[in-house]
C-alpha cells in the first residue's frame, strides 16, 4: 500500500525567510505533484515532477524529486504573506486516476 | 468552459439520510474521482471510474456508492449518513497526458455535515 508522509504539518515563518517542507512516499513512483489550498478553496496545482532529479520553479517555489530516495521537496524562498496556504504533495501509482496525497503541510507567513 | 461542478457546495443530514452528491466535467475526460478532506488526513480516495461503466473503490468506500452512465457524470451516494462522514468532498477529473503524466482538476468541494 502506497503511503505518503509530509512534514512538517504545520509551518509558522516570517516573512523573507527560507524553509523547505518534504514528501516521503512508500513505493516506487515516478509521478509527483503538489498542489496549494487555500482555506474553503479547491486544490490548484503547482508543480508535476516526472522523472528523478526533475526541479520545477515557479516564482518563490521550487520543487525537486529523488526518486531513488522516494522524497520531493517544495522549497520557499523569500517568504510572503501570499504564500500562506496548505501544500499537498500527491503520488499516482498503478491506475493513472488514484492519487494518493500526503497529509498535507499548513504554512503561515508572519510579518 | 466550467471544468468540474459540484453540487451542492454545503449540506446538513440527520444520521440516517441519503443523499447524493453531484459532479459534472465537461472536459470529455474518461477518468474521475472522489475524495473525502479531514483535518489532518489529507485526502483520500473514496471510488474513481476509468470510463463510463467502470468503478473501483478506492482507500475508503465504506458507506458510499457511485455509478458512471455517461462520461460527464459520477455522483457520488451516501446511502444512510452517519457523523462520521462529516467531511469535505471533493470530486476530480483527470486528463492523461502521456509522458507529461496527468493532470487533476478538482471541483470547488462539497462541505457535508451529518448531525
């Protein structure tokens, strides 16, 4: 069974600082994403990781995939209050259709 | 162009009711899925369709069935509502895209709380 471990769960940093949030999974996969919600919002994805050694920036975020290792990480550079959100990182192993997320991390950006 | 719908977007039910939530995807996408959010848990997969007349149950289908007549639709049933199925639902549709891998639209949820 394919499990998903994220940490941290919960992420309190002041604005302009670095931090980086991380995604264990269990079993072989080669497709990792990671997606934002915002609080009573749906799921908006940011990043799709194909391969091993796969990194994807968007702005402040840049994510990155070992998959020898099983670990994604989503670092934040610079943090801003806009970030603020809950990050899910997901693997799809076997059917296409069945993601399987990770518990999820919580950020907050303080002043 | 709407994506995924869900309706409704909040629901109270007394233990013991059903109800059925509604997904339509107008992206023509063979797969969907439902998923259920609780604090903590992340989300978890409750049944999916891989076309029209094919479902499988997922990590938690106790409780709740689907069916999928056309490729638009995939409602997802609560037979007899219990307070442990107080959650938001979410439901997906996915597009392959070959070795670009896939790519998930979720609808905007479904809050349900069962008293």
């Amino acid at each position: 069974e394919l499990k998903v471990e994220q940490n941290p769960l919960f992420l309190s940093m002041q604005e302009g600082k670095n931090y980086t949030i991380y995604c264990n999974y269990s079993t072989t996969s080669d497709r990792l994403y990671w997606y934002r919600q915002d609080p009573g919002k749906s799921l908006e994805s940011l990043f799709v990781l194909l391969s091993n050694g796969a990194v994807k920036q968007e702005g402040r975020l840049m994510a990155s995939l070992d998959t020898k290792a099983r670990l994604s990480t989503l670092h934040i550079t610079a943090a801003v209050h806009d970030l603020s959100a809950t990050y899910f990182c997901a693997v799809v192993a076997g059917t296409a259709s069945k993601l399987t997320f990770g518990t999820g991390t919580r950020l907050q950006v303080t002043l | 162009n709407a994506g995924v719908t869900q309706t409704p977007k909040f629901q109270v039910l007394k233990t013991g009711q059903s109800m059925t939530l509604q997904c339509a995807q107008d992206m023509n996408h063979e797969y969907m899925s439902w998923y259920r959010q609780d604090p903590g848990m992340g989300l978890r997969l409750i049944h999916y369709s891989v076309g029209a007349g094919i479902t499988d149950q997922g990590e938690v289908p106790n409780g709740y069935n689907v069916s999928r007549s056309t490729t638009e639709d995939f409602p997802l049933r609560l037979l007899s509502a219990a307070p442990s199925q107080t959650s938001v639902y979410f439901c997906a549709s996915t597009r392959l895209r070959g070795q670009l891998g896939t790519e998930a639209f979720f609808g905007q949820g479904t809050r349900l709380t069962v008293v």
